[in-house]
C-alpha cells in the first residue's frame, strides 16, 4: 500500500514540474508573440515614416537641383521635370501624415512643411519660367534687382525647407532607433523575467515536492522510525517488568525455600531443645525416661543430617558441575545394599520387601553410588508411605534395545493428584506447610533422582492411584560411555 | 488427698502432630505440677478440649487433618471454648498467618526452637494468672 503512495507521490511531483514548465514556456510564448507584433506595428509604421521622410528630403534636393541646372544652364526644359519632384515631396509628406497614430505635434509640422514647400513650389516655378523664357533684364535695373531677390529668397527658403524635411528625417529616424533599442530592452527584460519566473516555478515546485516528500515520504518514515523506537521502548519495558517479575519470583521462591528449610529444621531442632532441657532438669535419670527421650533426640539429629546432605546433594546434582564416577558395576549388588540401607526403617511385621532380578542382566555403566542412591531414594519413599502390604524392587529388559527397567512398586498410600503434578521438584511439594496441603517431606529426594536418570540417558514413569500404592519405573540405557549432559529438565510421565 | 490435689491441678492442652516435640513438652509441664494432655491435630484437640475444658491450649499450626487456623475457627464459634487461652507455638513466622491467628484472639505466639522450657513455663504461668485476675 504504502509502495503505491509514494509511485503516486512521484508522479504528482513530475506533474507539478511540468506545469511549472509549461507555464513558464506559454509566458515566454505570450512576451515573444507581442514583441514580434510590436516590431511588426514598427516596422509597418515608423520604418514607413522614416522611409517616406527621407524621400521628401531626397525628392526637393531634386527639385531644388533642377532649378538650380535651369539658372545655371539656361535650359527651361528641365522645368518639365520639376512637378515630379514636387508631387513626390507631396505625396511622400501626405503619406506620412494619413497615419492614424502620428503625433499632433509633428502633424502640424508637416502641414507647415507642405505649405512652405507649395508656396516654395509656386515662387520657383515662376521665377525660373520667367528667366528661362529668356526675359533678359537689364542689370542694375529695378526688375532685375526684384529676380535677384527673389533668387535669394528662394534660396534662403529651399534651405530652410531642406532643414525642416531633414529635421523630419531625422525625428523619423530617431524615433524608429530609439524604438529599436527600447524593444531590445523589452525583449532583454521579458528574457530576465522569463528566467525569473522559471526560477520562482522551479523554486515553488521544490517547496511543493519538499513538502510532499517530507509529508508523504519523511514523515512517515520519521513515524515509522517513531513507532520502532515506542516499540522498542514499550518492548525494553516489558522485558524489564518480566526480568523484574522474575527477578521477584526468584525472590519470592527464595523466601519460601528458606522458610521451609527453617520448618523443616527449627522443628526438630524445638524438639531436641525441649528433649534435652527436660533432661538436664530430672533429678533421678532413670534408663526408661533418658530412652524415652534421647531416642527421639537421636532420631531428629539423623533426620537433619539426612535433610543436610540431600540439600547439598540436590544441590550439587542441580550445579551442573557434577563430577560423576563413571564405570561397569554390578546391578545386583547396588540392589541388595539399597534394600539392606532402608530395612531398619520397614515394619518387619506388617511390610514385606522383595527384590527380583531378571538373570541375564548383570552389568551397567555408570556411576554406582549415585544409582544407588537413586533406588534407596525410591525405596525410603515407599517405605514411608506404606504401612502394609509388600515393597517389590525389580529389576528386567526394558522393550527398548539395551535399556533395562528397575521397578519400585508398593501397596501404599498412593499419590494424590496435587501431589503428583509436583512430584520431583524440590521444595515445591510441602509449599502449603500448613493447612490442607499439608504434606511430608521436601520432595529432594525425587529432585535428587530426576538427576541422576538425567544424567544417565534416561527416563522415570509413575503410575500411582490414591489408596492402591505407587510404581515408579526407571529406564536406564546398560551400556552408555558416559553422563549425558543437558539433560537436567527431565521432566516425570505419570501414567 | 491426691484426688483433691489432681482437681487443683490446672489443665493443659498440647495440640501438635509431631510426637517428637509434644511428648518433652508434655513431660516438662508435667514435671511442673500441671495436669497435661495431648492431641495429635487441630480436630482431636477440639474433642479433647471439649471433652476435658483445659485451662489452657498450647497450639502448634502445621498439622494434617485440621491445622491450628482451623482449630482456632471452630474454638471462635464455640462458646464453651472460646473462653480458653491460647499460645501459638508455631515453626515458621508467617506474618500472614499469624496475624490471622490474631484476629481469632490468641493470647501469645512463640516461635518454636527460639524459646526455652523456662520461657514457656513462664509464658504459661502468666497468661494464667491474667486469667486468675478479675
């Protein structure tokens, strides 16, 4: 959508250069055209002044020649040819003067010229018909000085008549030079200001595009920068309020690990404090009394401990920095120690343990105490939740190649649901330490497992119905070369 | 003489899930001439109290079945033992909690493993004698 805006954008911008352009060149069209009409008008009417001016100039220098060849010649012919010249001084001034637009002024010149020149026409023409009739006179006489006179006169007057028609010349002529320059002038001023209005098109056409791009291509470019940068803002933000909530649910697990370490510990450590302070304070310390309370001591002291070294093992284990003791050691054996480490905690009576092992399964690599520690793990769970009924640990092939299954199976309590989707996360199981979730133990036992299957390549699944007892199955590969890292989110299937 | 020396007696009631710390409580209190009994849970606790009308009810908070909130509840609702102090004697320090248990009037709280048989004695005998007093 946007792609389409902009090729839009661009072709308004090519319009708005074009119109400018063809504007500027019909201003150029509109001054050359009138200035080609001025020169036209000038042409048609000043050149014609000019022209006809200087032919009345040249016709009476003709007519004054031809008067002068009769006086000096003596030839009355010429005089023929005199009307000629006079009509064309006439017609050539009249020309002149039928222009519509010529000055007043110069109008009434040129009348005055006219009449002159008639009343010249006239003398002329009749003086030197006279002399060329032949009419000598006698010199000194009073007629002679009369045609002397006049000669003079006429001269005098042809003179002045010659100035005033070079006179009109010359304003013609003038008058069409200074024409000529004014229009360079015009023409000059017209190309300045046809250039200046092609700079002022050019000029608004850029302001226009720079608006347009700045509207249609910066500003929302500089928005779409905008919005990246709220985005990235808005997402620095969020990330910082995640990292804080976390930082905080961090915190918050903190608080309620170390409260549940100081349950777990404070109280059997109250429990050692009453025991102990009751004893200091008998008189007669009688055996059935000290037992009676230095057994309990005794077996607080041991469950802390236990709790100690599993946290640190959980600990460790959970480090990723565990250093295993890798070999080949003897199923068989691991399974009858682990049996032997939990017995003391059975109720010979009412519990019955049983170990099977498949005879073709012997060895397995690994790290021996850690599997172990695994089984006695699974076993002392089943032995605190089952009060009768037997305890089966055994161990066969898995349907997977080179797998085998060890078994921990009871008839205990089971597993209630709530239970179970905490199974094998530290700490997490007793979180309700007081009220209906009450629960026992502090779940690092299953951590510790989860583990150590991790680190050897393999899986657990637990099928438990509440009331009917639990089966915990670990599949572990016999022949693996060495632990397997990053396997440490091993989550538990229940079945 | 002992029949009207056991009737002067005067009675306590420790309720807490864990044997381990009830029974040497038990023992130290009993050892100070008062007239001890135990319950396993808040509900048991109920019955035996209704049952015996102690002069006093040492009350843990964790326990299965009912916990010392829900024993605290039903004693609130009942006259009979509504009239009975309590101290608290609870293994974690949840403001939270122990000020809900306030709310439901208890007359002291101590936190297991910082207080010592002396000071429980002492905590006993003068929350008895508040009680003695008009």
């Amino acid at each position: 959508m946007r792609s389409e805006g902009i090729t839009n954008k661009v072709w308004l911008i090519i319009g708005i250069l074009m119109t400018g352009f063809l504007f500027s060149v019909v201003v150029s069209y509109i001054h050359g055209y009138n200035t080609i009409k001025h020169i036209h008008r000038i042409s048609d009417e000043l050149f014609h002044d000019v022209q006809n001016s200087q032919m009345a100039l040249i016709a009476f220098e003709d007519q004054v020649k031809h008067y002068q060849e009769v006086f000096m010649l003596g030839e009355i012919e010429l005089l023929d040819l005199v009307p000629d010249t006079v009509q064309m001084v006439k017609d050539s001034i009249t020309n002149i003067k039928s222009r519509k637009n010529l000055d007043i002024q110069m109008r009434v010149a040129l009348d005055e010229t006219m009449h002159l020149h008639s009343a010249y026409s006239r003398q002329a023409n009749r003086i030197f018909s006279a002399l060329g009739n032949g009419e000598v006179l006698e010199e000194g006489s009073e007629q002679y000085m009369a045609y002397e006179n006049s000669v003079l006169e006429l001269g005098k007057n042809s003179q002045e008549l010659k100035e005033r028609l070079s006179g009109h010349a010359k304003i013609f002529k003038d008058g069409f030079d200074n024409e000529l320059i004014r229009i360079a002038q015009v023409t000059r001023l017209q190309g300045y200001f046809n250039l200046g209005l092609f700079a002022l098109v050019v000029a608004i056409s850029l302001l226009v595009i720079y608006y347009i791009v700045n509207r249609s291509i910066s500003k929302p470019i500089q928005e779409t920068i905008d919005q990246v940068e709220s985005v990235t803002e808005d997402l620095r933000v969020e990330r910082a309020e995640r990292e804080r909530k976390a930082m905080a649910e961090t915190l918050k697990s903190m608080e309620r690990v170390i409260g549940i370490i100081g349950h777990e510990l404070r109280t059997p450590l109250a429990a050692v404090r009453m025991s102990s302070e009751y004893l200091l304070k008998l008189d007669n310390l009688d055996k059935v009394s000290f037992e009676s309370f230095m057994t309990p001591i005794h077996d607080e002291v041991i469950r802390m401990s236990e709790l100690v070294n599993n946290m640190l093992e959980a600990a460790r284990l959970n480090s990723g920095s565990v250093k295993w003791n890798w070999t080949s050691f003897q199923i068989e054996g691991i399974c009858q120690s682990a049996i032997k480490v939990v017995q003391p905690l059975v109720d010979q009576e009412s519990v019955e343990v049983n170990c099977f092992i498949e005879p073709d399964i012997t060895e397995m690599n690994g790290d021996q105490e850690a599997i172990q520690r695994m089984i006695i793990n699974l076993l002392s769970n089943s032995v605190k939740h089952t009060s009768e009924g037997q305890i089966d640990l055994s161990v066969s092939m898995s349907d997977k190649d080179d797998h085998i299954e060890i078994e921990i199976k009871d008839t205990g309590n089971g597993i209630p649901q709530h239970v179970k989707e905490k199974l094998g996360k530290a700490f997490v199981l007793n979180s309700g330490v007081v009220g209906s979730d009450y629960i026992k133990g502090t779940g690092l036992g299953l951590s510790i497992c989860k583990a150590i299957i991790a680190a050897h390549g393999g899986e657990m699944k637990v099928d438990s119905i509440e009331g009917h007892g639990s089966t915990f199955a670990v599949y572990l590969p016999i022949d693996l070369d060495g632990p397997v890292s990053g396997n440490d989110k091993l989550e538990v299937e229940y079945v | 003489m002992l029949g009207w020396s056991n009737l002067l007696k005067r009675k306590i009631l420790v309720i807490d899930d864990m044997p381990v710390f009830r029974e040497p409580i038990a023992a130290t209190l009993r050892m100070q001439g008062f007239d001890v009994s135990c319950a396993g849970d808040g509900q048991e606790g109920l019955d035996i109290a209704r049952q015996e009308n102690p002069d006093l009810i040492l009350l843990d908070m964790s326990m299965p079945v009912m916990d010392g909130l829900g024993f605290l509840k039903h004693r609130q609702d009942d006259d009979q033992l509504n009239q009975i102090p309590v101290i608290l004697l609870s293994a974690i320090s949840d403001e939270d909690y122990i000020s809900q248990a306030n709310d439901y009037g208890i007359s002291h709280h101590l936190l297991k493993s910082r207080f010592s048989s002396d000071e429980l004695i002492q905590t006993i005998e003068s929350c008895l004698g508040e009680l003695a007093e008009p």
